[in-house]
C-alpha cells in the first residue's frame, strides 16, 4: 500500500510537470568524462553517501558532478523523470541542478567556491570565522530555502538529509541548500542508510536525524525542522552535534549560555542569539508534534534576526568573510513561495 501511495503522488508531480513543457541540460558521458578527466582523482572534491563530487568545466562553466553509486541509481527512465522534477525547482536559497546525464547517474549542479557551512563553522582550509551577522542571516536563507521546499506543490519536498555539510556558499557567502532531492531518486533502503553511511564522521551525522523518523519510519516536513534545530545549534556554537541540544539546554538552565557561544565571534548580540538557541531547542524537540510550524513561528523570528544582522552589518566586514547582501535579491515573496518555480532552460540547451 506504502508503494502504491508513493507512487501516486510522484504520478501527481510527473501530471503537473508535463504540463509544464519543462526541460533540462542533458550532458552525454563522453562529455562528463572529458570534463572530469575520465573521473580523475585530482578532479574529485568530495564522497558522500551518494557518490563521488567531482569539479570540472561544462559549458565554460564551473560545475560540481555528482556520480551516484551504482546501487544507488534507480531504472534510467525513473530517474530521467525525476531528474526532470528536481531541475525545475529553483529559488536563490538551493543549489541549482544545471543538468544531468540519466543514462549513467551523473548530476550536474552548479559549483559552490566557498564550500560548506561544516567546513566554515570549524575552520577547515584556514578560513576565517563567520561574524554574527552572517550567522544569522545564512539560518534564516535556509529557513527560507527549506520553506520554499515544504510548499512545493502538489506534495511536499522533504529533504531528509538536512546538515552543515550540505549547506553550501557560493562566492558572496550566501547560503544554499545542496543534495535537494536527492532521496527520491534512490532506493528507500538506500536512502534510509545514506546519512549513517557518509565518510563525514557517520556517528556524528546520525544527530540530524528526527527521532520519531527512526522509530516509526514515517516522514514529515517536521523531520527536516529537527534538523534544523540542530544546525542553527552549531551555528551559534560552532560545536559537533552530538548531544549538544543537552549542552546547551543544561547552559540555559545554569545561567551559563554565554559560555556556549562560539568564542570565534567576539561581539555576540547575547539577548538575540539566546532567542534563537530557544527556538532552535523548540525545533530539536524529540516528538514531532512538540516542534513549531516553519513558516508560521520559526521564519518570522528568522527574519527578525536577518533584518538586524543586515542593519548592524558594514559594508565591508574584513574581520568575517564575504560582503553583506542585497537582501531583496535573495529573498522571495510569499506568493514565489507557494509553490515550485517551474522555469524553461536557455533556448541554447539540449531539451530531454
């Protein structure tokens, strides 16, 4: 019955993609494997559970390449369809799927030059720590990138694999959501075992996971906001996530929070960033039903505390990374996010 209703509703998403005449970028292996060398180590940027991430040129353009594992790649002609699906979603908070080649699990996205949040909250490659102020407005784009998912129509997007290392900032450190998706175009089992099977410490990634998830096996857009209780923890903490919900609960309770913050950030706005270490508590709540509603509580506090990073934030920030910016371009009204932009590819591209 499970299966029957699963695929009903991607019967639903494939109806309204159809009439929509929607097309995307497909790339012939020939031309992944010139650009990535024939999938050259020196090429490869990253594994994960999916796959091996390779940056290349295609097009005159930097892009990442996704290469799914074999036993992770659903039949060809599934997988072109939902290919299909997920190149039509954009928004400014998600990295863009440019293109893909179906016949052998190859996706195409943009590339992201500033890495991840993982890699910035604790200082990989010499990177200078993230100020407040970008803090606050890279939690309140992922909010706004993972609202815009759960309001996608007919169904819902959840992400299911929501974490610092698949938050990703492009050259202006905005924030976007990377491997959107990605869940639906593998096998359940698969896809259940992805996150303990990824090579970024597998005990630590089990964390993001919701809770009720794991006992019951029933999956919500309130799963993806347990996660992300977790995340904002880290980003006001700059800590693991293992349990770090007590840690900072426990920090509250003794009058002691400061004492969690980053010590990388030296002027924390303490009153505001408690606030957010609440909500965020709220988020991580163990029963789904316990947790706030995305758009309706968590986005208006998101916003609040955007709106005051932009009007404390100088024009050029040399103690943090990436300028402050223009708010209006990264954002989108309530009515683009009632649902998923479905958007023609350049006239120039090779249609499915």
């Amino acid at each position: 019955m499970k299966a029957l209703k699963e695929l009903e509703e991607k019967n639903k998403v494939l109806n309204a993609l159809a009439k929509s005449d929607v097309r995307y970028r497909r790339y012939t292996i020939e031309e992944i494997e010139a650009a990535t060398e024939f999938f050259s180590e020196s090429r490869k940027i990253g594994e994960g559970g999916y796959g091996p991430v390779y940056k290349c040129y295609l097009d005159h353009t930097p892009v990442a390449v996704k290469v799914l594992r074999p036993d992770a790649a659903q039949g060809r002609s599934q997988f072109q369809q939902e290919v299909e699906i997920l190149s039509c979603i954009r928004h400014p908070n998600m990295v863009l799927l440019v293109g893909a080649c179906p016949e052998y699990g190859c996706l195409v996205y943009e590339y992201m030059s500033n890495g991840s949040l993982e890699d910035c909250l604790f200082r990989r490659g010499n990177t200078r720590p993230l100020s407040w102020q970008h803090r606050f407005r890279i939690a309140a784009e992922i909010g706004t990138g993972l609202l815009f998912l759960h309001q996608t129509k007919p169904e819902p997007l959840v992400h299911r694999d929501l974490k610092p290392a698949n938050i990703l900032l492009d050259r202006n450190y905005i924030s976007k959501i990377s491997d959107v998706g990605l869940a639906r175009l593998v096998p359940p089992s698969v896809a259940d075992n992805v996150t303990q099977y990824r090579m970024t410490s597998a005990a630590g990634t089990f964390c993001y996971i919701d809770p009720e998830y794991q006992q019951t096996g029933m999956l919500g857009i309130k799963s993806d906001v347990y996660s992300l209780g977790i995340i904002f923890l880290q980003i006001i903490t700059g800590r693991p996530p293992m349990g770090l919900t007590h840690h900072v609960e426990r920090a509250i309770e003794k009058g002691t929070f400061a004492d969690m913050l980053d010590p990388a950030v030296h002027d924390w706005p303490v009153e505001d960033v408690l606030s957010l270490a609440k909500l965020s508590l709220k988020c991580s709540e163990l029963r789904r039903k316990d947790r706030p509603d995305l758009g309706k509580v968590v986005m208006p506090e998101l916003d609040r505390l955007r709106t005051l990073a932009e009007e404390s934030m100088p024009l050029t920030m040399y103690n943090s990374p990436g300028p402050s910016p223009n708010h209006s371009q990264v954002s989108m009204s309530q009515d683009e996010l009632s649902g998923p932009i479905f958007v023609q590819s350049d006239s120039g591209n090779r249609s499915s």
